[in-house]
C-alpha cells in the first residue's frame, strides 16, 4: 500500500496546502482575468469591495506576533514592538536590531523571541538576559509564560517547544505527536498558558491539546470539518485564546473566522465571521500561487478584559470584538 505524501513544513498531505501544477495555472489565470476586470472598470480589485470598519492601524508595515496587557496592545513586526492603546493610540515603538518574531508580557517583563534564541527585557524593550542560540533551524513563532516565570517558546523550526527557566536558562524540549514532533508550519505554531496548564493549538491535526508544565498531554479536543464546530482546510486554528472562565478563544484562516468553545471543546458561538475582515486580502493570500501554502497565519487574538484582541496580518491591522 502505497504511501501518501506529506508537506516538509507541517507533516500535513502535500494537495492540502501546497497548490498544484493545475491549481498554479488557475490561480494565475484567475489573477490575470482580475487584473483584466480591474483595468476595465478603472478600479483596483481591493477597492472593488468596502473595507469592514472597526480595524485599526499598527503602524508597521509587517506583522508577526501579538499580545495584551496592562491595558494595553503588544505587536510585534518589522524592527519593532508597537505599543498601542485599544483605541488605537501608538504609546511608543520599540525598536529592535533584530525582526522580534513572537512577544510576551509578564512580570513586567517584555520576552521576545527572535528566530534562535529568546531576549528577556524591561518593558521599555532594554534586554536583561538571553537564552543561547536554541537550535540550528530554529524559527520560533510563539511564547507563553507560566506562574512561576518559565517560558516555553514554539518553534516551528523543530516542530517543538523549549522550556526555558525564568532566569533565561534553556532546560529541555517538549515534543507532541507522531514521531515526537508536532504537525505545524514552520511559520505559525500557536500556545499560550492558562489555569496552570500550556495550551497548545495543533494546526496540523486540526485541534486544541492541553499539556502541564513538564509536557505530559493532559487533553485535547477538536476536528476537522466544514461545520463551525470544527476546523477547516489544511492549517487550523492559526491562534488560541483562553478566558478567564476556560472557554477557549481560536482564529482560523482560509475563511478568517473567530470563535468561542465552551471548557470541554464544544463550539459555542461564532465571534466574527468572514464578513468582519478584509477578504480581499485574505482571498489574494488564500489563491496567489506563491503564498498559497500553510505558511500564512493570517490572524492572532489575545484577550482584554471582556474584549478579542483580533490581529490581522493581510492588513497589518487590529480590532476587539466583544465575547459572544
């Protein structure tokens, strides 16, 4: 029995996240006949649809990680970490020599994750330690801090997370799933921390997982499915959240969506839909031959008190949304 193929980058098979030789051609001949359209009603295909309202600027021209606290929103992109009010007032950037890749904040600490190794800095962005260069390939894509400190970084790179002590030391490395690595992209391998536990979304398995502190798989939850009580395409959810009461809070792309499940897993309520975002820009994402692979997060949230923190990556842009 023959073996199927599966992508390199996030052990997902080859024909769900990679286009084709016929879906190549029918992209590009789907981007010249738009382009023909464009030119023929004297507009550009992204003014051809209104823009949602309620999406706000980051500043940056690139983004790749974000988070709230005190009130406040983290981003972090381009050479910087912009901090901005929920309005949408920059209180400051922060520059970097290095591109931060992924940002917590805790214990009045900024951690940043650069793509090998991991800065612990003050707030104003001053570095106070760092970890070691964590592997060769390396590329981490997210951080989630526990009670005590200890700071786990995804890294997509090895498919892996590394543990690493409140002081900056590098302890060891959780592995998941088949063949001790996790299915995800190298670009986006969403965790965060919740009720004494890591949470880890599982893109290529189409689910949520629960792990303690050591890396012992305590649950998981989720499926693939069409409907809204699972995940779609081939990379889903691209980011979770959870609230103060357990509920989990998740982003998928392809069809950009937000949604709520209850303790246990079981869908609740759909925050946002398709409508709310930009799905110009994330249907130019979603079908140019050359970005058309898991490799497109496309969005991030993060909770403020009552309110979703949205970040949308095709537009560089946030938003909150109320909980359902």
């Amino acid at each position: 029995m023959s073996k199927s193929k599966t992508n390199s980058d996030c052990g997902c098979p080859t024909g769900d996240c990679e286009p084709s030789r016929r879906q190549f051609f029918s992209r590009g001949a789907q981007s010249i006949a738009a382009i023909g359209v464009a030119v023929q009603s004297g507009a550009t295909a992204q003014a051809a649809r209104p823009k949602p309202d309620g999406w706000l600027p980051t500043g940056l021209g690139q983004t790749r990680d974000m988070t709230a606290a005190n009130g406040l929103v983290y981003v972090a992109g381009d050479l910087a970490v912009a901090v901005l009010k929920p309005s949408g007032e920059m209180v400051r950037q922060i520059p970097f020599a290095e591109a931060p890749r992924c940002i917590a904040v805790a214990k009045r600490r900024l951690i940043v994750g650069l793509r090998d190794r991991v800065l612990l800095c003050d707030l104003d962005g001053k570095t106070l330690s760092e970890t070691k260069r964590l592997a060769k390939g390396a590329a981490l894509t997210s951080l989630a801090v526990a009670e005590d400190g200890t700071i786990f970084a995804a890294d997509g790179g090895s498919r892996s997370i590394w543990r690493i002590s409140a002081a900056g030391e590098v302890l060891d490395r959780i592995a998941g799933g088949k063949g001790g690595r996790f299915a995800v992209p190298k670009s986006f391998f969403p965790i965060t921390w919740a009720d004494g536990g890591l949470v880890v979304a599982h893109p290529g398995r189409h689910r949520v997982e629960r792990y303690d502190a050591d890396g012992e798989l305590l649950a998981r939850w989720g499926k693939r499915s069409r409907g809204l009580d699972g995940f779609s395409g081939c990379c889903n959810p691209v980011s979770v959240a959870v609230t103060g009461a357990g509920e989990f809070v998740t982003a998928e792309r392809g069809q950009p969506r937000i949604k709520l499940f209850d303790k246990a897993g079981k869908f609740h309520a759909e925050i946002a839909g398709p409508e709310a975002f930009d799905v110009t820009e994330h249907e130019r994402v979603d079908t140019d031959a050359e970005l058309a692979t898991c490799q497109n997060g496309g969005i991030e949230v993060a909770l403020l008190g009552d309110q979703v923190v949205a970040l949308d990556h095709t537009t560089a842009s946030f938003r909150l949304f109320d909980l359902a």
